[in-house]
C-alpha cells in the first residue's frame, strides 16, 4: 500500500483545535489498524519554543529524545500510541537552518537558494522522513491560511498532491462558523472567505471541519458545499464538546474516519471505540468529585498548563472522579496572602516554572500544604522550592534558596548541575528528555510506581545540592528517587504527611487518558481522601 498524507490546516482564526481534529483523526484510524504518524510544522522562525514564553505559546511540551516542542505534540501522544521524536515538529527556524546549512557546505553551488524550491523541498524532505516508516502521516501546518509566515508550508502542501499522486493525499480545513447574537445565526462568510483563500494559494480542501458552539444544520452544510466547491456529506460539524477526548467519538458518528480512508483508497477494519467511550463516561459523568489548587504564575494562560491539566484528568478518570482546578496566582498570594484560597481547595500542586516572580508565594503554599497536613505535589521548580521551604522551616537554615534566584550565598540548596556551568546559549542546553529514575523500597514512590526503576522526561537546569543530601535526611526527608550514581534527587516525600512528594521530572508529559501516569492517580486519590475528611 502506496504511503498516504493528511495535510490539516486552519483558517479565520487561531486555537480552532487543529491539534485536537490531527489527534482525532489519527486516534481514529490507528483504531482502524493502520500505523500512523503525526507532526506539526510550526511558521515561527524560533528553532524550538524552548525560549518561548509561556504566555505567548503555550507549554513547552518535552519529548523523549530531549526535544523541545510544540505543546500539539502532547495532544498526538495523548490520543495516539505514537512516541514523538523530534522530526514529529519543525519549524521555519530548523528549515531555514538546515538550508543555510547545506548552502554554506556547498550542496547548492552554482545555484541561487530560494524559498521555491529550496524551502519547499526541505519541509518536503522533513514531510517524507517522519512518514518513512508508517502507512499514514498526519500534517498539521501551525498558524492561519492569509499569514505571511504560513506560506512556504502551504506551497509545500500544494506540491505534494503532484509529487506523490492526488489518490495519497487529503487536505482538511478546520474553520469557524461564528455564532452571532445580535441576529441569532450561524455565519458561513468567514468559512467561505477562508476557502478562498486557501484555493488561492491551490489547495482545494477535501474536507471542512467546522467548528461551532451549537449543531449545524443541512442547510448550512449545504450552502457551505455549495460556495466551497465540495459536497455537503464533507463538511464536518466540529461542534464544541464535552470533553477534548469526545471529539474522536464525534466525528467518528459523522463517518469521518470512513470517508478519510474511502477517499484514500485504503482498506482497514473496523473500528472499536469502547475505551474512548469509558474515558468519556468517566469525565463527564463522575461519581465523585474533589479541588486541587494549582500555584502558579502562568495562570492567565491555561495553555501554559496543558499537559499538567489534562494529566489531572487523567487522574480523576482513574479515581471515577471529577478533578475541579483552582488556578492561585503565587505573585498574589506572595503580596496579599489569601490563606482562605489555599483553605478551600482539598489538594495543593506546584507545577514547574523560570525565574524568580512569584517564588515566595509558591513557598507560603508549600508550608502551608505541609502544616496544614493537605496532599501536596511539587514537579520541577515545585519540588526544588519543597527543599528551599523543608531546609528554612524544618532544619533551620533560614536564608536558603536556589543559585536560579541568588547568586552567592552558604546555604544554596538548590544549585546549577555540574555540566551546566559555563553555559551561556539558552536554547536546548538544558537537562532535556528522558533520564532513568532509581526508586527506593519502602516507600511512598515505590508504592506508587510498583517499580525499582523508572523513566521520566525533565526540563530543567538546576538540581538538589548534593551537599545538603545528609542534612534533608537527618530531619526526615526521604530521597526516595535518585539517579542511577545517587548524586541527583528525582524523587522525595515526607513520611509523616498523609501525601507530600516532589519530582524533579515532569510526569504529566507521559500521562494518557486510557493510562494515567501513577503520580497523578495517587495524588487524586489523596485529594479524594482529604475532600471526603474535610
């Protein structure tokens, strides 16, 4: 069977959920028995989004091979049994990167380099390369059809049906068909606007999905056929969902997936949805239900959190329960208190995080979950402030804090690796990817993982000082978590607390809705435990 290409791209406006529709349809038809692959090509001229801030992209969503990429990525992984790699995301940066390179090395003399067909050919090759092993490969082109920046993957996109035969290749559009009050109607203008738009460039599309905050009816599907030059059984409603993990059961009861591999020409079975329809089940309608408060500084960009939020999810759909999220600002909690938002909600978490805005708050949220006896769960700069508040309240050391926000000083019990003394690019030079974790019996991590060794991805720079290991454990807390030569802390807890565990790494980069990550599922179920003693 000849390998076939899914081009996804969007259009009217940005967060229309194309990674979503990409992880949909991928879930769907690897369902169906076909090995698939998905990648997105992002238009921004950074390398990766490792230097990104949060609040303009989103989380930084950590592969297995140290990668930095696109937080989409953590939604193909979710839905789909696809390890990501880092030829799964590129962007114009890596293209124009590789291409300057070969030009300075030679491999174009006697050529004038330009976008066509230099660019275009190089995001072809990356096309090709993460296709190279599977029957299917899904491509998500980032941004809107009209950016500037977008071009070159859309003329790349175009070239492709030519290059590989019309019978492999299926473009999909997902668009917006706004509801407006004011006249109490759907509108399709913006939907047709930005078909002509994409058929300018020369992309017809073989499939709309349309997206809506209530049913579209068929005579909407069919106006919209009608001016886009397709029929009406492909235009897709796209309808606002439930649960983010509705959405493949969605368009599967539209016949997408059916359609996709009849217009592919490919034979698959049948498909069987029974789990997609438990984790629904479990989401939407839970029987229990308990509040964990996240503390944070990116809590105005919930996308900041994606992967941490769903893992939570995830969480709740192992305990049957709806896991409720209170986002507290750690810089208002720093300024003003506000103990009552810590009171009212039956778990506290302090996710990951850069620089020092905001960081005694965390703390004061910290000390609060460790008196106060509430499940507590530090991943990342949540477990290294866990240290800062252990060593200044519990052994005494009140000036401690980490080299990331103090320079100089005695009691620096949070310090920089060794290896990464001397850096001075930010880009990927931190301890990035998947490392193996030593877990130690008899304890609350061992319980959890069932397990004396574990793998886990980390994105961070700064570590546990070995200096101060003796000293944590002689006020009882227990390094439950090292590395493979014992100089780095992964894992620790307090045994006295009913749940207090910091992790260096980030483990909600691994959970899936079908297999929560164990961290999340214990840590729900403590939440649990707490809210039914509150």
């Amino acid at each position: 069977m000849k390998k076939k290409f899914i081009f996804v791209t969007g259009g009217v406006a940005s967060s229309l959920g194309k990674g979503i529709s990409a992880a949909s349809i991928g879930a769907l038809l690897e369902n169906r028995g076909l090995t698939i692959t998905l990648q997105k090509l992002d238009p921004y001229i950074n390398i990766d989004p490792g230097t990104m801030s949060p609040f303009q992209h989103g989380e930084v969503f950590v592969l297995d091979d140290g990668s930095e990429t696109d937080l989409d990525l953590g939604h193909y992984e979710r839905f789909t049994s696809v390890k990501m790699t880092r030829i799964n995301n590129f962007t114009t940066g890596r293209i124009y990167h590789s291409v300057i390179q070969k030009e300075r090395r030679g491999d174009y003399l006697g050529q004038t380099v330009q976008v066509i067909p230099h660019i275009t050919d190089e995001i072809k090759r990356s096309i090709h390369e993460v296709a190279k092993d599977v029957d299917l490969a899904i491509i998500e082109i980032g941004g809107t059809v009209g950016d500037i920046e977008s071009l070159p993957f859309l003329e790349a996109i175009r070239q492709f049906k030519a290059d590989v035969g019309h019978e492999n290749v299926c473009y999909i559009h997902v668009t917006l068909v706004p509801f407006i009050d004011s006249s109490g109607e759907l509108k399709t203008k913006p939907t047709q606007h930005s078909v002509k738009e994409l058929r300018e460039i020369g992309i017809q599309p073989d499939f709309l999905l349309c997206r809506t905050d209530r049913p579209l009816s068929q005579e909407l599907k069919d106006k919209i056929a009608l001016f886009c030059n397709l029929t009406a059984d492909r235009v897709i409603n796209a309808k606002d969902a439930r649960t983010i993990y509705e959405v493949p059961l969605i368009f599967h009861q539209q016949g997408l997936d059916e359609k996709l591999v009849e217009h592919l020409n490919m034979w698959t079975a049948k498909p069987n949805l029974s789990v997609w329809v438990q984790v629904v089940e479990r989401v939407c309608a839970p029987k229990r239900e308990t509040t964990v408060g996240i503390v944070g500084k990116y809590v105005n960009l919930r996308d900041s959190y994606k992967s941490l939020g769903e893992a939570l999810i995830h969480g709740g759909i192992a305990n049957d329960c709806r896991v409720n999220l209170t986002y507290i600002d750690s810089e208002e909690l720093q300024q003003h208190g506000h103990e009552k938002m810590l009171r009212d909600v039956h778990s506290i978490l302090v996710p990951g995080g850069f620089g020092d805005r905001g960081i005694e708050g965390k703390i004061t949220a910290i000390q609060y979950a460790r008196e106060h006896r509430k499940p507590f769960f530090g991943i990342c700069l949540g477990m290294q402030l866990a240290v800062v508040e252990f060593v200044r309240h519990v052994a005494g050391l009140k000036a401690a804090n980490s080299r990331e926000f103090l320079q100089a000083g005695e009691q620096l019990v949070i310090d920089l690796m060794h290896d990464q003394h001397g850096v001075t690019e930010k880009g990927g030079t931190m301890r990035l990817g998947s490392y193996p974790c030593r877990i130690q019996p008899n304890t609350l991590a061992s319980r959890i993982f069932e397990a004396e060794e574990i793998h886990e991805r980390h994105r961070h720079r700064y570590e546990v000082s070995p200096n101060f290991h003796e000293a944590l454990k002689s006020h009882g807390l227990v390094l439950s978590g090292l590395s493979p030569d014992r100089r780095l802390v992964e894992v620790l807890e307090l045994p006295d607390h009913p749940w207090f565990l910091g992790c260096q790494f980030h483990p909600e980069f691994k959970s899936k809705p079908f297999r929560p990550h164990p961290l999340f599922a214990s840590f729900v179920a403590a939440s649990l435990s707490a809210h039914s003693q509150s």
